[in-house]
C-alpha cells in the first residue's frame, strides 16, 4: 500500500474520531448518555522483501465507556430513596389529619369527657344533658371525618399502586424491544441503544427493586421482587393487578410469568411501588385499626358503664354507643373449597392489637397468624371450642374448613366506620346510680352504711333494682334479706373494727361502726335521683382508665401513641430518603466519573484529531509531490 493510501487511511479514522467526538460534545446535556471512544487499530501490515510494512490505520469500533457495576449500584440506590421518598410522603399525609385539630380524636375525646364531667355536677338540667350529647355526636362525627380521610388515603394508595404497576409494566415491554434490537445489531456495540435501555432500567428502577443480568447475546435479563423475571431476552412478563384473594377492592399483584399467573405483593421491595405497600402495610393499614381500637374500646366500655346507670326516666340504662362488640371482620378467601363460615367478636379490648390476621387449616391443624410481626397461634381447640387470641375470640359458625382454606381477620379495621351514638334523647342518658343506700330511722347503734357502687349487670339485670335490706341480729352478725342471687344471706359475720363489704345483685355497700342489734340499713332503687351523677362520673372516670394495650393505656394515651409512631416512622423515613439521596448522589457521580462527557477533555481531543487530520493531509500532500517529481524526472 503507497504513503497516499496510508494518508488516506488516517484521514478517514481521524474524521470517524471526530464526528465521535462531536456527537459526545452534542449529548453532553443527554440524561444517561454514555461518552463514546473509537477505538482505532493498525491495519494489517504487508510483508516487502524481508521486513513487514505497516498499511496504515482503521477504526475497529466506538464503544462506550461503561461499567456496569457502578450503574448497578445507582440502580440499587435510586430505588431504595425512591421507596423511603414515597413512604415518607404518604406518612406525613396520615399524620396530618391525625393532628389536625379539625380531625383530630384528641380534642374530641377531651371535650367528651369534659362535657360528661359538666352533666355529672347537674344531671338534673336538661340543657346540660343536652350538650353532654351534642358532644358526643361531635366525637361521633369526628370518627367518621378520620376514618373518610384515611379511606380516601386507601383508594388513592391504590390506584396509584395498579399505576406504578401498569408503568413496570410498560417499562418492561420497551426494554425487551430494545432488547431485540441490541441482539440484531451484530457484534458492533449499538451505544445509543445501550444507553437507552439503561434509561428504561433507572427509570424503573424508580419503581420497584431491579436486577439486571447481562446475557452473551448483549440483551439483559431484568428481575424483580425474590426473582421474577419481567424481561427474559426479546421476552417480557408483565405485572398485573387483580383482585385480593380475601378482599375485592384491595389490589393484588400478580407476575404473569412463563409458568402461570401468581400473587407477588408480599414479594415486592424498593421504588414507589414498594414504598406504597409498605407504607400500607406498616402505617396506613395500623392506624387505621389503632383508631378502630381505641374508638371500640370507647365504645364497649363506656356500655358497660352506662348500663349500670338510671336515665331521667327511670329506667336502667341502655347502650350509650352502638354495640361494637361484632365488629371484626372476616374475609374467606376466594380459594377456599370447604363451606366453614367463621365469625369474630370482641371478648376483650384490652388485648387488641392493630394487626389483621390470617386463619388457615392445613394438614397439621389450625393456626392464626399475626400478620404485622408473623406470630403464630396453634388452635389447639378450634373449631369444637371458640379460641380466643389478642382479645378476639374465633367460632366456625356453620360449615367445615377444608385442609388448605383460610380466612382473614381484620379485628377493627372497619369500626371507626361503625362507630356511632346510640341515643337521640337526652333524657335517656343514664346519669344517676341506679340504687342508694340509707340507715333505718330508728337505729341506735353508730353503723354507717356507704353509697353505694355499681359492679355490673346481674343476670337477670333488672335484679340490680331490687330492695335489699341488712338486719343486724346482734353487734358481730347481720342479715340480707331480699330477692336475687345469693339471697338471704343470714348469720353473716361482721367485724366493728375492720368493718364490711356487703355486694349482691350487681352492686357493693360498705358498712363501719358499731351497729346495735335491731339497726337496719337498706339499698333500694335510686327512685327520683334526677340530681344524682354519680353514674355519669363513673363515665367521665373513664378519661384516664387504661382500659386498652393490655391495661395499660387509656383511650387518649393511646391516641397519643398513634400519633407518636405515625411521627416517627414519617421523621425515620425522611432521613433514611435524604441519606439515601446522598448515596444516589455520590452513585451518580461515580457514574459520570467514568461515562460522563467532560468538555475540557473533548476540546482537547479535537485539538489532537485536528493535529492529525492535518498531519495525514501532509503526507498524503508530500506523497503527492513526491511522485510528480519522480514522473518529471522519468519524462527528462
């Protein structure tokens, strides 16, 4: 080959080099583009004589700089701050409303109590009573305001779920497009390609958790969640949502995989999409059972008190809230192929939790899951016998559970939407004790007789009314004499020093002193005790009883500890997202140390190729002259 062919040779690789540096300087601002080189080797030399004879230059390839290592670790970091990022937003939007003083339970289970405090000290004003009621509709009312802004929280958790969902989805399509095109390019790297679907892949990235395995033929297989493939080579299996297998209107995920369709939500991690399940699962799902619980509580306990009260009527009192006792809720799975029917009540609200739980039959037996931390209660007496866990007791109420059948038990998810008052009239709030207690006029002893307090409902209730009259036969002995359980009760024993505790039908009396034979004491209907509140301050005592947790938080505790962990899962969220997003940061720039464009380094390059575009002109220039003078030489 002549000097031109090797001038020509060079000017040929150097213009390749430059329309490469050019199109570097042109995506300097392109998101994901990768610096190009050409990579430029001699061409194949020729054997003259005794020696080889190099014939120039050519470009073997442009490839880009690229590791694939450094843009997995950003991969992998995007998607955890993305996930933290969407976890810790929503959060903040359930706190909220938590706080807010519009709807907010604080202040309105305050001003319950306050108010039914007001009515205990004139029970016997019917405009007091009045506002003691409006309160209690206002709490009612701000129950429901929570729960529909929570709710409206829910629908919208979910739509944006089958969202994210449908953009994997897409997302996955595209790359395994790109991916035919890249195994259709032949051995020359298609940069531009590559770069694009390493766009698609960080923009799904931004979704959900990816893995991304490369493949001989340049395509990649991409991975979610524990493995499932959404793209396989030239192929792509979609995410799809569908309903929950217990609950219609609560989407599940399913991978539409080569092998079938199956639930993967539980499976799914990182990117908005696993920051939105797990913000439902760990913040949005609890609280909203934490309301319900503490709303239940208010509700069953403040029932049992006020049916131990007499309203302006006369009458025992009734249910002051509606009965919450049966609001659990239990869900059979689609699945299932036995005919079991099993229900949920409420047996005690001190041991609820804010957990949903799965029952199952399986070969071994029944179990219950606890569904927040995964505990599992072996049911040892299920179904013959009712089994109650975390406050909650069980019963197949009709039908037989199949080996492989379950059911989800949502405890008090669903009671705030229950929760309402039970009565209209003010009138019929039970504020007086129902019985009262007094010394026979005639007595000469120093006894004392106490007011006294209601314990419960006897069976029959209306036993709680009956007169009871104590007889004391001598200075250490008394009879009861009257109708109900455990009556007469004759000969009992009595200590003037230590005094007495007399309970029957419901209630307890306490005697002191030194009662004379003959003396007589009575506990009698509270008939006319339109001034009496001593009920209504047993309700209002409510306040502070730690009647939930295990017995030991009250209702406004807590409230205050909902709010408490709300906070702090959206504060612990909002500095993992920020670490994070220092991370992505420094991901990032790891990545353009090594594929991003840098100017000074691109100009000085185009100095260097104009240098030697020039300098292979020279040659192929002196070449040039040198064979007119070699022909002018020949011609003379």
């Amino acid at each position: 080959m002549s000097a031109i062919d090797i001038g020509v040779s060079g000017l040929l690789a150097f213009q390749r080099s430059l329309d490469v540096t050019a199109h570097n300087i042109s995506n300097v601002a392109t998101d994901g583009y990768s610096r190009q080189r050409a990579e430029m080797t001699p061409t194949g030399a020729q054997f003259l004589s005794d020696s080889y004879y190099g014939n120039g230059v050519q470009v073997a390839t442009v490839r880009r700089s690229y590791d694939r290592f450094v843009t997995a670790e950003m991969w992998g970091q995007t998607a955890a701050q993305w996930s933290l990022q969407t976890y810790a937003d929503m959060t903040q939007r359930v706190g909220a409303p938590l706080a807010d003083a519009s709807s907010s339970l604080q202040g309105a289970l305050s001003d319950y109590y306050a108010a039914v405090r007001a009515v205990a000290a004139s029970p016997q004003d019917a405009s007091a009573r009045q506002v003691a009621l409006s309160s209690m509709q206002t709490l009612s009312t701000r129950v429901h305001t929570l729960d529909s802004a929570l709710a409206s929280l829910d629908q919208e958790v979910n739509g944006r779920i089958a969202a994210t969902v449908s953009q994997i989805s897409a997302l996955a399509t595209q790359i395994a497009d790109v991916n035919a095109r890249i195994a259709a390019a032949g051995t020359a790297p298609p940069n531009d390609l590559l770069d694009s679907r390493d766009r698609m892949i960080g923009e799904l990235a931004t979704k959900t958790a990816v893995q991304v395995v490369p493949q001989p033929d340049g395509t990649v297989n991409v991975l979610v969640g524990t493995g499932q493939s959404v793209v396989t080579g030239t192929q792509a299996f979609t995410l799809v949502t569908g309903a929950n297998l217990y609950d219609p209107s609560r989407p599940e995920i399913y991978h539409a995989g080569s092998s079938g369709s199956a639930a993967v939500t539980e499976q799914l991690t990182g990117g908005e999409l696993g920051g939105l399940l797990d913000f439902r699962r760990q913040v949005l799902d609890p609280a909203r059972a934490s309301i319900g619980r503490i709303v239940t509580g208010v509700a069953i306990a403040g029932n049992a008190q006020h049916r131990l009260g007499l309203d302006a009527y006369g009458a025992l009192g009734g249910d002051l809230w509606a009965d919450m006792s049966g609001v659990a809720r239990v869900l059979g799975s689609s699945a299932n192929t036995g005919t079991g029917v099993v229900n949920a009540s409420i047996a005690d609200v001190a041991g609820l939790s804010d957990s949903r739980y799965r029952l199952a039959r399986d070969a071994g037996g029944y179990t219950l899951t606890r569904l927040n931390d995964g505990t599992v209660f072996n049911l040892a007496s299920f179904p013959g016998t009712p089994e109650t866990v975390d406050g909650v007791t069980l019963s197949l109420a009709s039908g037989a559970m199949a080996v492989g059948d379950s059911f989800l038990v949502d405890p008090t998810g669903d009671a705030a939407r229950q929760f309402r008052l039970a009565i209209t009239d003010p009138g019929r709030l039970a504020l007086a004790g129902p019985v009262r207690s007094a010394a026979g006029n005639g007595n000469t002893g120093s006894g004392l007789i106490g007011a006294p307090t209601t314990l419960s409902l006897p069976t029959p209730p209306g036993d709680l009314l009956n007169p009871v009259t104590i007889t004391f036969t001598s200075p250490t002995t008394f009879d009861v004499t009257g109708s109900g359980a455990g009556l007469p009760a004759l000969g009992v024993t009595y200590d003037p020093a230590a005094g007495a505790t007399v309970a029957f039908n419901g209630w307890s009396v306490r005697l002191d002193g030194n009662p004379a034979p003959g003396d007589v004491f009575t506990v009698a209907p509270n008939v006319g005790g339109s001034g009496d509140g001593r009920n209504a301050q047993a309700l209002a005592g409510q306040e502070s009883k730690q009647i939930l947790e295990g017995g030991r938080a009250s209702a406004l505790n807590s409230y205050a500890g909902l709010l408490a962990r709300v906070g702090s899962a959206g504060q612990q969220a909002r500095i993992g997202a920020d670490a994070r997003q220092a991370l992505v940061d420094q991901a990032r720039s790891a990545r353009e140390a090594v594929s991003g464009v840098n100017l000074d380094e691109e100009a000085a390059n185009l100095v260097q190729l104009q240098q030697a575009y020039q300098a292979a002109s020279q040659v192929i220039a002196i070449s040039q002259t040198l064979f007119a003078s070699l022909i002018n030489a020949v011609a003379n």
